[in-house]
C-alpha cells in the first residue's frame, strides 16, 4: 500500500485559496461522497441542495460554496467553485496511478526508424517503422502503434491499445485499454450474391484533448479521414464508424454507435446505447436521450427521443397521448352507448 | 487432436449415481443436444418435456429424470437431475482447456515486489510493484496487471484481459479474454464551454466466484470502489460504470450497459442490450427485459419492460391498446357516420 | 510518409478497361469523394443520380458509368461499374497496410508443435501446442492462438485478437483488433440460489471469406459448434453468443447482438445494435433494422422493425396511427359535443 497522505483543514483551506470556518487541525486522508464520508474524509457540497445532506454526512471537513453560511457539524471550508476545488483535492491526495518511466522498455519492440525522445514505451509495446511519439507521453504495455502514426505529447495511451497505421493523435488525449483505433470500416459492395470489400484506404485523426473508453472502436475512413474535435469524450465500448466527423467538445455516452459519414456538431451530447445512422448529420448542441436511434437530419440544439428520434417535445406528446387513451377509448365507448340510445327513439318513429 | 476419452453407459450411471435402464456396454465419446446427437453422444432430458424430442434423438446413451418411465431405443441413466448430471459428464468427456503452468514464463514482465506464490504466471503477461496473486490462479497470455492489485485464489485471466491498479479480486473470479477492470469513470465537469475531467481515483472490487465476459468493462469509482457482489455473472461487451454497486448472483446478459452510481439488489437479470441509468437504484430479484432502459427506481421483484422502463403488466396493456387501435378508430368511424345521420332529421326539423 | 505515386487519365483509363474522355495527361495521387476532391484527386460517378454533385466537384479524373454522356470539366473515364472500378484505383494508390513478414518473429511465443509453413507470425504473438497456420497468414502482434487452433491460408488476424483453443478458421479471414473467438458461452444453472456454471467444451467454425470487426466477441458453443457461413461480414462490437449458427453472406453492422442458439439464413441483413433472442430462428435474406430486437422466428425475406420485432409494413401502419392519434382524439371530441347537443332537444322532450 502506498503511504497514506493526510492533510489538515488549515493548510488544505489556504492550498485551495478558500476560507475556513472551524477547527484547522482537523486532519483527512481522502476524499468521500456525503453519504459515504467518515471522519477521515473530506466531502463537498456543490450547491445548496446537497446542504442537507452534508448535514447528516459523517465527513471530517467540507468543501463548501462561498455563499454557504450554514453551519456544520465539522470544519467547512468555503470556495467559489467546489466541484472544481473537490477535483484539486483529489489529485492532491490520490494513491499514484500507473505510468511508464521515460525512455523504451526493453521488451518493447520498436523499429529503428521511429522517433520517440522523451517518450515513454512499455513493456511488449510495439513501434513500428515512421510512428513518431512526442514528449512525455505514456505508451502502456502492450500497446500497438502502427507505421507512420504521428502521436502527439503528454498522452496516455493505456494498455493493449491498437493503433493501426497513419493515424494522427493530438496532444493530451487519453485512451483507455483494449480501444481499437483504425481498423478498416465496414464496406462492401454487393455484386452477384457477394459482398466485395471497398478498400479502407484512409485514416483517423484525433485531435487535442480527447478522451476516448476503453474497447471502443474507432475505424479509418475509406478515403480522407475519420475526425474526432478537440476536447471530445467517448466513452467505453462505442462505435465510430468509418469518415464520421465529430465536432468538438461532444460528451458520447457509452456504447453509443455512429453510421458510416455521419457528422455531428459541437457539444453535442448522446445519452448511452443511442446511434446515429450512416450519412445523418446533426448541427452543434444536439442532445440525443439515451437509446434514441436518430435517422435523419437535425438541426443545431435539436433534443432529441425515441427510435426514431423525434423532438423531446413532439415525443413527451405522443407518449401522453397512449397514456391517456384508455381514458379516451372509455368515452368512446359510452359515446357509444349514447348514440344507441339516441338511435332508439328514431327507430321507434321508423 | 487430443486422444478421444469414451466410457460405456455401465460406468457413466454408476459415476453419475444413476439407474441404468439398457445396455451396460454402449459407449459414447461426448456429449450433444438432442438434435445433433449420433450414436457416439450422449444427451439428456432435462424434464419431461423433452421426452418425445428425445424419441426421435439418435444419441447413443440418455440422461433422464428419476421419474421418467418412458421405453427409448437406447440404454437410459435416471438421474435426480439431469441438467446438473450432462454437466459433469461434459467436464469429464471435454478437450482439455488451455491452461497455464504454475511458475512465472520467462517472457512474463513481473515486478520483483510482487507476490505470486503457487500462481501461473503466462506468456508475455506483465504484473506490476505490489500486486497479488492466489495459489492456482492462472494469468494467461498478454494479461496486464496493475500495482497493487490484489487477486485471490483459483482465479483465471484470460487472454489481454487489463486489470488497473488497486483492483481487488475474491476467489474463483474468471474473467474471459479482452475484458477492461479499472478504466477511469467517464465523468466530466462542463466549465467555460469545455469538458475538465473528474479525477476517477477509487478502485473496483469484485468478490467471489464472480465471471465477467469477453470485451466487457468495468470502470473504477471516482471515490470509493465499484462493486460487483459475489455469484454474479455479467456477458460480453458489457458497460459497468464507476462507482456502480451490484448486489450478488445477478445474472447480466451481452451488451447491457449501467450507468455511473447505479445499484443493483441481489439475483437481478437483465436482458440482452438493456441499461440502467445513473444513479438509479433496483431492487432485489428485479427482471430487466431486452432493450429496456431503466430511468427510475424500482422495488424488489419488479419486471420491466420499454423505453423507458415501466412494470411488464402495464406495458402488455398499453401494447395491447395500441395494437387494437385500428379497431377503436373503425368504430369511431361508424360511430360518426351515425350521428351523422341522428343529425339530419334534426336539421330537416329545422 | 511513404512516396506518393500518381497516375495519369490515360494510363488509368487503359488499366480499368475503360473509355477516356479528356485529357489523358492528368496526373492524380489519390481517390476521394466528389464533396472531399481536389484537382489531384479521381473521384467516381456511382450512378447518374450523382451527375449534378460531380459537376461541381472539383476532382482531377472522374470514373463514370459506360452509358453516362455528360460533359464534366475534367477527364472522364468510362467503365462498366464505377463502384467496382474505383476501388481498384483505391489499392492502387494507397499507402501500404502494415503487415507481417512471413517467418516467425523472434519475440512470438510459439509452440514446438505448432505447425506454420509460409504464415507471418508477428512479435509477441502467442502459438501454442498443435496449433495450424495457412501460408500467406498474418498473425499480428499479440495474438493468441489456442491449442489446436487450423486457421486457413492468407487470413488476417490483427494485433491483440484473442482466438481460443480448437477455433477453425476458413481461407481468407479477417479478424479485426481486440475481437476474440472462442470465449466460454454465457451458460448457467441456477440451483438453490446460486447460479452454476455449465461447461463450454464447443468450439468455433468461421467459414471461407468471413470478416470479423474490432472488440467483437464470438463464443464457442456449449456442445457442438458456433458456426459463421462463408463470406458473412460481421462488424465492430458485435456480440455472438454460443451454438449461434450464420448462414452464408450475412452482413451484420455493429454492436448487433444474437442470443445463445439463434439461428440465420443466407443473405441476413441487421442494422446497427438490434439484437435476436436465444433460439430464434430468421430465415434467408431477413432484414432486420436498426435498434430492433427479434424475439420470435421468422421466415425467409421478412423485413423487421420494433422492439419486439414486426413485420416492417405491420410496424409502419402501427407508427401512422399513433401518429394520426391526436387527430381521432379531436373528431372524438368534436362527436361528444355534437351528441351532447343531440341530446339537449330529446331531454327538452322529456
């Protein structure tokens, strides 16, 4: 076990450029959930709603609004922001993830002709010929970088990754274990009762700042290149299909899956298991609600429900609508009893 | 190929505990289904159901219930439970399964502070400062295992399975080939237009005789650990989120994907492609149908069904209603024709 | 970068069997869609739906229909199928596809009864006892290939792909990164509470011409074999359970999903992430949509959509009346009034 970091309220107060209200001796070691929390850890309140349940929370300190004049039970520590003060303490107190030391593992397999200074290869990590990984990035075991790859600095590239050839990183991105990243799209012709491969012949191209899950697939296009915006995040186990353009700053939930040429705008967001199909673009803001299936085009801020997809709204109708219609069969079928009943008298004149 | 093992009916009841009806000398070399059995196979009746496929079966030998009186052409076994019996007889006629030596391959990347006393530790695996590994558990080929982890004993890790630091592991855990434990969560604080990501620094603990499927991943908590309670059987390519908390002997079919802080009761089974969203809570014994996406809580025993989730008996009626719809709308039709013609002679009156 | 090798219309035209019109001295370097080409570019006329775009294409070289008389302002090439002509032109100017040099690499791990004549085996990858490979097939590095494994001639098995023992693979399969093929079925019993493991001693038969995408998973059967039919295409994500039996030529786009014993036809066609339940049998040429889940049999050329799966006209008819529902709800008001008023002069009567 590493050795455990622990810090008290006082200095983790000044460190978080926060002011304290109560006991600067009070000492923690981690971090914790309200509900979670004992007296060892320190908590936080994002905003006033969680103010109650910090008050029944067992946390030693907490990291609160600056706003936030209630008082606790414990040391309260108050900041402008502490979801983002909450993630600084983290960091400060985490036990160390796993990296790789800089220069090559000597299990590592690496062709002569790659350009690696100040990069960090793993054990069983393969490089091969023209791949050119910068500065400070983390090449975990197992990995596979393929020809001319251009990976850029300070990324993290986990283990058992596969990046096939001629695909461009920028710098920063993440990806987590067991991601495929360009293999070829799933293309075929149909002629005389056979499916005949369409060359996949492109590449991928990943800019800054992406996140990308672990044993998510991202394929190379056919021609040109499939594109991922900066500061994108996918999530595990998703699907990005051959020359989709993303946009940047998109959330993907995971296992999402987008078709073929499908393009999405910036910020767009897509709620797990929903899919985008071939060739369907949507404009930036889109929110796609989970296991939605859009197939066509929609515009920038659409929010989208249903397969398929629909307007929230348009959906939110139409589910009111079967709900409300044994309701509606039930006047019917007293209208009915009406109308016969209507009939009668008529008939008797007959 | 390995040497084909065969045994005479005689030996097989007697193994099994049985009653032979038949002849003692018959000899089969494997089991099969009823269907695709030969004269070298034995098959079974799981219950009496079965008995009239098993008529028409070609097998050589049959296991059947104690209380199963029917005349069949070949030599049959009662047992008191058939199911359980063809499993054993299959352990006992099956090729041998791909396993690992005890010892360390000499292409292992082992860290010298790492304890693995009575493991097998396979080919090109790489085992990290300060982890653990039980007696008789095998790592097989291209396994990556984190600092700090601790896994029990009689575990096995197939293939390019990646295990991150800190991950605990109970007794008996099997995990198939390709399946990602201890990715960070996918979580993410939206400032200034851009996605700044959530320290995920908990682990994951997975307890006893737990089985997690091939290409599956199972993300760390952010704080604290995700949890998968003993008994629990989870298939391919599933979605586990940080910080989810599974109850035991839940049985989680391919694809299903559940969302960061959702908490699954004991014996719960969901279908194949369903999900559950963040932070939401289902009891014990729930039932999740195919393709369900749970969005609110549920108490024990529910059984849902749709998108979004609602209890199976009032998404069978709504079904219903839509589905007699047509019918409804015809009657409205004629309904209208009618008063039409109530109508006239009012308007003839007037 | 590799040298870029250019072409020029005449000898192009000549190479593709084709009618050059224009000028025969334009070089191009590479293929690219009509929206994405510039001047050094061949782009290609699929049908003559796409004239217009081409007109304002800016590509160097068209490739068009025989019968297709338009005058575009650069060098048309003529030939019979387009589609089929400009993937020649793809694999004629693409860059390399990384792969392996035949021989076994000196850091793979390989069985001394492993039987290898004139395959490529890459670093790291793993062969082991009894094991046969093709001439001309690529085992990329970190592969694992079980005991006893017969993969065909001129296969392509990418880096990380995990292929358990007793797996038989036809001639020319792709297998794409992180799938894995073999893995035990998701079978249990469950018995007092507990659910007990049934053994998976099957195996796995790819036919001829099959490709597998990334991160898919393929299990072996219970008893028997899993069997995928010549020339089925299967994609990224996809989940194959145990005892599944594909016919020949299917195509199945990613994250689809089939239950344990589903059975398809020739000619299959499944959209992204629908899925079919265990034992379901769908005949040839069933088309199933996206996001649709097949929960009972279905004969040969069905077209399915919904969740459970109907006939799509079935399905279609159903979505027009939900829509149209709000309309009937308004007649249906309308007709209370009107009866409402019937009623007045009859109860005046009274």
């Amino acid at each position: 076990m590493a050795d455990v970091i622990s810090m008290a309220a006082g200095p983790l107060a000044e460190r978080l450029n926060g002011r304290l209200v109560g006991d600067a001796s009070r000492k923690i070691t981690h971090v914790a959930t309200l509900e979670n929390a004992t007296v060892d850890a320190v908590s936080w309140v994002g905003s006033k709603t969680f103010v109650e349940r910090a008050k029944s929370s067992e946390a030693g300190v907490l990291v609160v609004p600056a706003d936030c004049d209630e008082t606790f039970d414990c040391p309260a520590i108050q900041v402008s922001d502490p979801d983002i003060a909450i993630c600084e303490v983290q960091r400060w107190l985490a036990d160390p993830v796993d990296g790789v030391p800089v220069g090559v593992d000597p299990t590592a397999v690496v062709d002569p002709t790659a350009k690696m200074e100040g990069a960090a290869i793993g054990p069983r990590a393969v490089v091969r010929a023209g791949a050119v990984v910068g500065a400070r990035t983390q090449i975990h075991a197992g990995v596979y970088v393929g020809s001319e790859c251009v990976i850029g600095e300070d990324c993290v590239i986990w283990c058992n990754v596969v990046v096939r050839e001629r695909t461009t990183l920028g710098n920063r991105v993440v990806i987590h274990p067991n991601a495929t990243i360009g293999a070829d799209g799933f293309g075929y012709l149909f002629r005389e009762g056979l499916h005949k491969k369409i060359p996949q012949t492109g590449a991928v191209v990943i800019e800054d700042d992406v996140e990308i899950g672990a044993n998510t697939a991202i394929d190379r296009a056919r021609t040109g290149v499939t594109r991922i915006g900066a500061g994108t995040k996918i999530d595990n186990l998703c699907q990005i299909a051959h020359n989709v353009q993303i946009g940047a700053d998109c959330m993907l939930v995971s296992q999402i899956a987008l078709g073929g040429s499908a393009t999405l705008g910036h910020h767009v967001v897509m709620g797990g298991q929903s899919g985008i199909s071939d060739h369907v673009q949507v404009g930036n803001g889109v929110l796609v609600a989970a296991k939605t299936t859009v197939m066509k085009n929609f515009p920038d801020g659409a929010q989208l429900r249903g397969i398929p997809a629909v307007d929230n709204a348009r959906f939110s109708r139409q589910q009111a609508t079967v709900r409300r219609l044994p309701m509606w069969i039930d006047r019917l079928k007293a209208l009915i009893k009406r109308v016969d009943a209507l009939e009668k008298p008529n008939r008797s004149d007959g």
